[in-house]
C-alpha cells in the first residue's frame, strides 16, 4: 500500500491529493498543514466578500473527508517542526504543495516605514491569519497607496472603500471590522507603472471597484492614453480590450461629488522612493514613465517625478517562493527545480520527492490552474510507485510524528474550529466569524477530544 504526505492543505495539495486517491485505489493520502485550519489560500487569502470563490472550501472538503485521506493540521515540516528527512522515513512519497509563502519588495528607500505594509499582510490581517500582524493598519490614514495593477490589488482597494454594511456578514475577524469601520480612508490610489492595456486585473474584479456604494472611480484619461491601446483597444485580446473598455468608461464619466471615497487609476508611475513623515510614510514619491516604443509594453523612466500623498502604502507586486529544508531551490524563479513534478538534485531525479503548484511553476494562473498541475505530478508519482513501495515505511506515521513533539489537529479538531466560528458569529449578531488566532484555534481544535 502507498504512502503518501502531501505538505500543504489548500488547492493545490487538495487536487493532488484527490487525483491520487483517483487513480490508486489502495493508496492512503495524510495531507499535513503548518495551520490547524485547511484550504490555504482559499481560507486565508480570497477576499471575505468573494462569497462564490469561498465556496471552492466545499468541493475541498469533499477531498479532505475522502475515506484514504486524513487531514492533519498544526503540522510544521522543517525547522522547528518535523524534519523533512524524518518525513521521507515515514512515507513512501513526499508531495511538497507549500505555495509561495512570502511577497516581492519594490527594494526603494523607504520601503521599511511604519505604515508601509505587503498587500500579503493587508490581507492576512483582514482574512484571520493567526500569523496576520495586530496592527491598526487604517488608523490615522486619510490617504492610501495601493502599488499594482493585479487582482490582490484590486482586492485590498476594494477593502479600504467596502463600509461595515457590506463587510459584517462576510467572515471577517471582529477586530478587523471594528477597525475598518472607523476608517476614515478618502483617497485610494491604485498605482501601475506601465498601460491601462497591460494591467493583471481580470475584467470582473475590476468591475466591482465601480459597484462600491458611495465610492467614485476615478480615471484621467489624458495619462490613460498615454498607452496607444487606451485610445483605441480593437486590436487588444479580448482580456484586455474589456479592460480597457471599463477603464474608458471611468474616464468618460461626469464627475460624483456626493461620493464620500475616491479610487484614482493611475498608469505610468513607478515608486521610486517613499517619504517619512512624523516618523512614517507620508507619500510616495513616482518617476512618470512611458511606452520605450519597443512594443513590448516595456517602459522607460522620463526623469520627472511626482508626489502622492499616504499614510498607508500598500505594495502589491507578485508572491514569491522560499527554500524548503533539504530541498534543491532556484532562488531565480523561486521554486523547486523539478521534470514533470519530480524534484531535481542536478539531473537526478530524487526518489520520493514531487512538487505541485507554485512552489512547482511559480505564482502563476488562477486556483483552477492547480488541478492540471496536481495531476502531472500524480502521474509521475504513480509512475514511479513500483520502485517506491519497495522501501519499508510505519503502517501508520501518525504515532511517528507525535514522537517528533507534534500533536496534530485532525479532522474532528477542524469541525471544532468550524463550530466555534459558527458560534462567535452567533453572539456578535453575524454569520461565521473566524478564530484570529493560535491561541483560540488550538482550544477550539481540543474540544473535539472533550
């Protein structure tokens, strides 16, 4: 029978684990979680408005409830957890789905300001992440700066303007509610330092910025053009022709002074140093940049500068992987250089050892992207299980990894947790309200043993 550890609990360690329950039948999965809580960043990095992406934990859950597979939360693998060596003595196959679990700088002065914050961070605060940094981070803030034209950008934009009517019966943490809505957040600038007709954001994200009750979306359409395709985007892809044709629209509209927010679209910009104000950030000093005419959507920096007032710089400019004990590592791409799923170590394929998802191909593509790349790794897995099964592994790991100090949460621990969120809801007169930290995680999971 093959023994499987899948290291990571959301999509993409949910899709591997369900293509190889698919194709072996005998196969036993324990998919392991450094959090009490599944679904990675599903749970933890879907904006709590996004009701119908949230509902993906569903068709997760069906995966994790699956007869050879076995949920086991509060497992770290590497320093401070169960070593990656002692993994691989425990099972026949090690599936590393880790994701990319740290964020780009812009590398400018300034950058380390208080005040000046990862959109990943923004995110985590407002999502219950019990690593997430207890900071008021709208207090005092009349003026933000979002740096990024992508969906995350998109997302904590339309965080900063949601008001508490719209944010109560989502899942937010209490306190992050609390303190959003005492916001007093005017201005949020979203800031790309290339063309309307280069932006990441889809098409439907997008759309929302301009369905925010009591919020204007502002867009200047002389610094919008300065992208040829703004002007006319019929010869766009179909993505980004219906990007830009949104983007118009703003820039045509007649002016909202009953608005009580602004969302100012702002194209060729690039950040080139943020400025201390009373001992924090300030403003955000820009290079105004245009096309460098090569076609590529390339830039070049035109040597004039402007300032933008903020007191919340929020920079929102790609995920990036981290080195995984024992494991190879491209510092370059940051992931795990691998042949079909298979880990490297130079040409070599190393025994047991397969990546899935972005520690595989990078920060790449949307949630669905993950099922195809779960799959090809399975299929090198299961290519290679004859050879595999023949190293001797525990019938059961689970007392093995209580002999390295841990005490996983399982299954029945996560319903706890569930239930406890169901409950907090009740007794603040909201739906589910997540648990926002280890502390009240850990004692929720324990009242499944009780």
């Amino acid at each position: 029978m093959l023994r499987v550890a899948v290291v990571g609990s959301g999509p993409s360690g949910c899709y591997t684990a369900q293509s190889l329950v698919q194709q072996d039948p005998e196969v036993r999965v324990d998919v392991l979680d450094r959090l009490p809580c599944p679904y990675g960043l599903v749970r933890y990095g879907v904006a709590p408005d996004h009701e119908k992406i949230k509902s993906l934990q569903n068709n997760l859950r069906s995966v994790l409830e699956h007869e050879r597979v076995r949920f086991l939360g509060g497992v770290a693998v590497g320093p401070g957890g169960v070593p990656a060596a002692r993994l691989r003595e425990l099972y026949h196959a090690v599936v590393y789905c880790v994701g990319a679990a740290t964020d780009r700088h812009l590398g400018i002065p300034g950058e380390d300001l208080p005040g000046s914050w990862s959109a990943t961070e923004f995110v985590s605060w407002y999502s219950a992440h019990p690593d997430a940094a207890d900071d008021g981070f709208v207090q005092g803030v009349r003026s933000a700066v979002v740096i990024g034209v992508g969906n995350v950008a998109v997302d904590v934009t339309r965080m900063l303007a949601r008001g508490v009517t719209e944010l109560a019966p989502t899942d937010m943490p209490q306190a992050a509610l609390t303190s959003l809505a005492k916001s007093r957040v005017t201005d949020i600038h979203m800031v790309g330092r290339r063309g309307p007709s280069q932006a990441r954001f889809t098409t439907k994200e997008l759309r929302e910025l301009g369905t925010l009750p009591g919020t204007a979306v502002l867009v200047d359409r002389r610094e919008a053009g300065t992208d040829p395709a703004f002007l006319d985007p019929s010869g766009l892809p179909n993505a980004q022709r219906r990007n830009v044709e949104v983007l118009r629209g703003w820039a045509d509209a007649p002016p909202a002074p009953e608005a009580r927010r602004r969302i100012r679209l702002r194209f060729y910009l690039r950040p080139v140093e943020l400025l201390e104000r009373n001992g924090r950030v300030g403003a955000v000093r820009f290079e105004r940049t245009a096309p460098d005419g090569d076609g590529g959507g390339g830039v070049r920096g035109t040597g004039r500068f402007e300032e933008i007032e903020a007191q919340l710089v929020l920079r929102s400019v790609g995920y990036r992987g981290v080195p995984l004990e024992g494991l190879p590592f491209d510092a370059t791409t940051g992931t795990v250089p691998h042949r079909a799923g298979r880990v490297l170590r130079g040409e070599a394929a190393a025994s047991g050892e397969y990546v899935s998802g972005w520690i595989k191909r990078g920060p790449t593509g949307v949630i669905g992207t993950n099922r195809p790349c779960a799959k090809e790794t399975v299929a090198s897995l299961l290519a290679d299980a004859a050879e595999l099964e023949q190293r001797e592994v525990p019938s059961d790991p689970l007392p093995h990894l209580r002999a390295e100090g841990v005490e996983p949460v399982g299954w029945a621990g996560w319903c706890a947790i569930e239930r406890a969120e169901a409950d907090l809801g009740a007794s603040l007169g909201r739906s589910v309200v997540k648990l926002p930290d280890w502390e009240s995680l850990l004692a929720a999971a324990r009242t499944a043993g009780a």
